[in-house]
C-alpha cells in the first residue's frame, strides 16, 4: 500500500464550495487560499463536483489552490458525475473510469495523487472498476487508488481483485459506525472519513459530543476544532474531509492540526465515543 499523507491532519473537501446553492467560484478561492495557507494536509474534489455546463470546476478550483503550495496533494474521485440539474450517475466501467482519470490528469496537471471509485456502493461491477482503478496506477496516472461509500464486504472484494491503498466514506462522529475504519485500519489502509461534523444537515455537533463541548466552552475554544484535534490524537490512520464553506470556520478547523491535546481532551472525546458504543 502506498501512504497517501505523510502525516496526520485535516483534509479540506470542495464539495459544498461548488455544489452549494449560492456557491461562487470567489468564495471557494478564498476559502480554499486561507485552507493551503493554514497548512491544510491535501484537498478533496470529484469529476462529480461540476456544473451542468463545467465538468471541471471542482478539479480547477483545487489545482489553483495547489498553485499556492506545489506538491499539495489533491484527492481525486472517478465513475460519478453530474448529468443534469440535480442529477448525478455513478459508471464503474473500464471505458467511464479510463476517460475520468485521463480528464482528471488533464485538469491537474499530472498524475493523480489518489484516485478514488467515487461511488463503490453503486457500480454494476465493483472487480471491473478495481482492476481498470490497479492497471491505472501500474500505468502511471495516479500513485494511489482506492474506493469512495464501500461497506467492508465491498472493501474485501476490492482486495481480492488487487491491492488500496486508502478508502473514503462518511464517518460523522456520533451518527457513523466506525466499522469500516476499523476495518481499514487492521488492513493497512488509510481512512478518509468525511463529514466529521455530520454534514451541514445534522444535529449540532456539541449534542453528539458533549464532553469535549463542555471543555471547549472552559477552554473558550470552538467545538469543531477541540474534536478535530482530539480525533487527530486518538483515531490514527483517519483524516478527516472537513466541508467548510467560510474563511473563519475553516481556519478554525485547521487550526486543530496545532491545538494541544492534553489528557482532559483525550479522555472527553473517548468518553463522548464510548457513550455511543465507540470503543476506541
Ligand atoms: N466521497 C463522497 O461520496 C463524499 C460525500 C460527501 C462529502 N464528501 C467530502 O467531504 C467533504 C465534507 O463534507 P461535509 O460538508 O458534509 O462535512 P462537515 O465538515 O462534517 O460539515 C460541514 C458543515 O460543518 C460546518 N463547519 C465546518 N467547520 C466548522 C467550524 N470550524 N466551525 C463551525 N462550523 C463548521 C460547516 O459550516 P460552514 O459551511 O459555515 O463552514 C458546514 O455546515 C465534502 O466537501 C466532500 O469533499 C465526500
């Protein structure tokens, strides 16, 4: 398996900067300029985060980003895309994937850092995709691959088709099973666990992890930055894909990546784990 980050940190996902109603190409420059300037580990895009009439919007928008940091990994995701207004269709085929990555490549600038299966829960053929996802990365175009949404049945079959090296899936804290991390980590795979916070729909994250809310409300700190720390110190081997959409909440996130965990913080996020069945 090829590491894909050389260290633990926070990774910023582009989505809702393209895909949000309202969303402008302005506010995801600034805001994904104050994440690469605040030490952001790697950006998260899709061949899926397009506009009806720009399929590459999401890919440009964190190759600029990269311009301000060279090497900056970029987490790309193939054999999903937009296909009307509020329609997406996932295709694993090897003719879908081989014309995603080629675009990717273009749209980057090189090869892919990490090319994921965007959409492993949907595909007709899930061996197909990892064998056309392997003889890409043997063909040079991407240096890692792996799968996006897979169970860990869906993970083992991949395995039996070829090694990968990492897997993203939702993994809110307090409303996501830690299964397929779990899973990842046993294996040697790395784990991309998006939405932390639940997304922008769920229930305030400071219901779901109590303890460290009440700690970051002593420490006059933000809930989201004392979990991201605390997560970075006890959870290895999980990046977490942070969706931010403002300047301040994302230097708020990233700014987990310095935040001194000390016992306190540590015991609080085990606890708010262990109270939802988490054992760490
Ligand atoms: N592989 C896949 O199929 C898949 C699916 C979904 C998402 N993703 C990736 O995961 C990324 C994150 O997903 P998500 O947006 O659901 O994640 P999220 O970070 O759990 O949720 C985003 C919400 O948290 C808020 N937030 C973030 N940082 C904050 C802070 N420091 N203080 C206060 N609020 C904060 C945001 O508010 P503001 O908007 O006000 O900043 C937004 O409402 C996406 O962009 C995408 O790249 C991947």
């Amino acid at each position: 398996m090829t590491p894909v980050l050389d260290r633990p940190g926070v990774v910023l996902g582009i989505a809702a900067l393209v895909l949000n109603e309202g969303a402008t190409d302005e506010n995801a420059r600034t805001v994904i300029a104050a994440a690469v300037d605040d030490g952001v580990l790697a950006l998260d895009t899709a061949r899926a985060y397009a506009r009806v009439d720009d399929d590459g919007v999401g890919e440009r928008l964190a190759a600029e980003g990269r311009e301000r940091r060279p090497g900056l990994p970029i987490i790309t995701k193939a054999g999903h895309y937009r296909a009307g207004a509020s329609a997406w269709h996932s295709d694993g085929g090897v003719d879908r994937m081989r014309a995603d990555a080629a675009r990717s490549v273009e749209l980057l600038g090189g090869p892919l850092d990490l090319l994921l299966l965007h959409r492993a829960d949907r595909v007709d053929d899930l061996e197909e995709s990892v064998a056309t996802l392997a003889a890409l990365r043997e063909e040079g175009l991407a240096r890692a691959v792996g799968l996006s949404n897979a169970s860990t049945e869906l993970i083992d079959r991949a395995l039996a088709v070829a090694p990968i090296d990492a897997v993203q899936n939702r993994l809110g804290l307090g409303v996501d099973s830690f299964a397929e991390y779990r899973h990842c980590r046993d294996a040697g795979i790395d784990f991309f666990g998006y939405a932390p916070f639940g997304g922008p729909r769920a229930a305030p994250l400071a219901t779901r992890v109590p303890h460290v809310a009440a700690l970051a409300t002593q420490r006059a700190a933000s809930v989201h930055r004392l979990t991201l720390a605390a997560v970075l110190d006890v959870l290895p081997g999980y990046w977490p894909v942070i969706g931010s959409t403002r300047v301040e909440s994302v230097r708020d996130a990233i700014g987990a990546m310095a935040e001194p965990v000390d016992d306190e913080l540590r015991q609080a996020l085990l606890g708010d784990l262990a109270s939802r069945g988490v054992a760490v």
